[in-house]
C-alpha cells in the first residue's frame, strides 16, 4: 500500500526503540499517526518527537496485554481520525529473569505483552481495515531462530506462526489487507531494560537469573552495536510499499535462521556436551 499523506497509522510501543522510529518514519511520509504505550512518560515525550515530523498525531495510554485497552484504542483512533490502514503490533518485553527456577509470572508478563498483544491488535483492528489496509507485526529473528530465551523465543515463534496464518487466510480471502512479520536481530533499542514496565498485578518483579551476570553485558553490548532504529523502519516501511510479507533486514541474522533449518533438514541438532544425562549413564552400566 502507497504511504501516501491521508492514511491513519497505529503503532504500539511507540514510546522507545523500533516503535518510536516507526512512528517517526510514518509522519514523515504524510500519515496521521497514533502512538500507544504504555510508559505514560515515554508517551508523552514521543507525542512530541513524533509531532516535530508533522502530522496530526494521537497518543494513547494503552497495555496491549489488556483486550479492553486494545479496543479503546481503536475506538480513540476513529473518533479522532475517522479510519485506520496501517497498524503496527510492535510492543514487546524481554525477560530477565530464570525461565525454569524464577517465577511463572515472567512467562505469563511475555506471553501477555508480546503473544496476547498481538492477538488484540490484529483482533480489534482487523475489521476496520478491510477497506484497504497493512498489519505489520514485530516478531523478531528469535521467532525463527531460538536461543535468546525460552518464553521470549516462544511468544516471537508464537507471532510468526499467527503472521503467516493471518496472510494466508487473508489472501485467500482476496481481502485488501496486507500482512508483514517483522524479524530482526539485534537493535539498538531500550528493551534490555523492558523490565521497567513490570506490571504491579503480576506481583513483584522477578530477580535477574543468575545467569545474567554473564550474558547480560553480552547481550547489551550486541543491542549497542545493533542496527539503528531508523534503518529498520525504512525496512518495514519499504515491505509495506511493497506488500511484502517477510521483513528480515539484517542478511547475518537470516544466515543464522537459515542455518539452523539445515541443522533440522539434517538432523544435526545435538548437545554440546559430551557427558550422557546421568539415568542414560546409569542405564548403561547397569547389568543386562
Ligand atoms: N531491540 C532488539 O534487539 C529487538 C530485536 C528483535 C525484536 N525486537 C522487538 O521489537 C519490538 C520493540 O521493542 P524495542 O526493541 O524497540 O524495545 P523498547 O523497550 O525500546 O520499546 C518497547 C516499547 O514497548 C512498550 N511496552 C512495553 N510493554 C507494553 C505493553 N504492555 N503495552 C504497550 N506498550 C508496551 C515500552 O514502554 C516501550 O516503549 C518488541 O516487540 C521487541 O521484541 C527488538
């Protein structure tokens, strides 16, 4: 679909990182924009960074894990704008805390940002867009390749899987909306820190895993040498134009992703270690 001035663009998450550029990016190219977060503070400083680009831009407080806040932004969206055609399913959270010893509430925290939100906004949304319309949903290259962790890994694969069914079945359909799955790798973005937006309902915020000592500097040192946020808005903004399904701007990441379907194709996938689980060894030495 043309990115032309006139149409009305959602984003979630618009108050940092990916969401921000693409709102920036959205205003730039003429589009009347709604930015939802759900960092009251963040919102409001990206109304104005957003606005600075021109546009008639909304900012609405809204937790994409609640269906309830989802369907207020519609309706905060039509009676401001009137319409909607491109949203953009982009809030999201990374965990910090153990996925098998710490608290449950982590997973349900990442799986109601980032799966349960997604649901929502393509729920809410879509019967507004038939008219001609883009759904972009942010996934991440960790939705086709695991080992960032296991609940974040789960909700992005959970996102792909939604993506392609939603393509499908609207394409069969001959409905005018678009879809695109957005895979990147590493962006320079605020989400190391996505735990500022703990939800108090959950109960209090999990303790880093022990492991964090060690993988968190890594991890923060490859989002500082990440892609920029811009670089992957023009990406999506390009797929959109385009009406192209898959957005995987960084070739190293689809290497990897490539990569790990052949260990699959060709059942290589095996330990690292050498050393058998112990009721294997047991097994073994035990007399037949
Ligand atoms: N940064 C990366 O390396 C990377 C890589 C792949 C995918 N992603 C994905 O990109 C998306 C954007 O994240 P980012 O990297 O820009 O991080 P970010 O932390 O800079 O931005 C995420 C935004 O989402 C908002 N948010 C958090 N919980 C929310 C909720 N319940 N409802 C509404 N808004 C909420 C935050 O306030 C924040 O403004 C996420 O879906 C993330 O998983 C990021």
């Amino acid at each position: 679909m043309e990115l032309l001035s006139g149409p009305v663009a959602v984003v979630t998450g618009a108050g940092s990182g990916l969401g921000l550029a693409l709102a920036e990016r959205f205003a730039s190219a003429g589009l009347s924009v709604v930015v939802a977060d759900v960092q009251g503070d963040a919102l409001a400083a990206a109304l104005e960074q957003v606005a600075a680009h021109g546009g008639d831009v909304l900012a609405v407080r809204c937790d994409v894990s609640a269906e309830t806040d989802v369907e207020a932004l519609v309706e905060s969206t039509l009676a401001r704008f009137g319409a909607v055609h491109i949203v953009s399913n982009n809030a999201g959270v990374a965990p910090r805390s153990d996925p098998w010893f710490g608290p449950i509430t982590s997973w349900q925290w990442v799986m109601g940002v980032n799966f349960w939100g997604v649901v929502h906004g393509c729920r809410a949304f879509l019967p507004h867009l038939l008219g001609g319309g883009h759904i972009v949903n942010t996934a991440s290259i960790a939705g086709l390749y695991p080992g960032f962790s296991p609940a974040y890994d789960a909700s992005k694969h959970a996102v792909v899987a939604i993506s392609e069914g939603l393509f499908g079945m609207l394409d069969l359909a001959g409905l005018p909306v678009g879809v695109s799955v957005l895979c990147p790798g590493w962006v320079r973005t605020g989400i190391a820190d996505a735990d500022r937006n703990w939800p108090p309902v959950l109960g209090d915020r999990p303790p880093p895993a022990p492991s964090a000592a060690v993988v968190e500097p890594h991890v923060r040192r490859a989002i500082d040498e990440g892609a920029t946020p811009a670089y992957i808005a023009d990406a999506v903004t390009d797929a959109v134009q385009a009406g192209r399904f898959w957005v995987i701007p960084q070739q190293e990441f689809l290497d990897l992703a490539v990569r790990h379907w052949h260990t699959i194709a060709t059942g290589l996938i095996r330990r690292r270690s050498n050393r058998r689980p112990a009721c294997r060894r047991a097994t073994r030495s035990s007399p037949r």
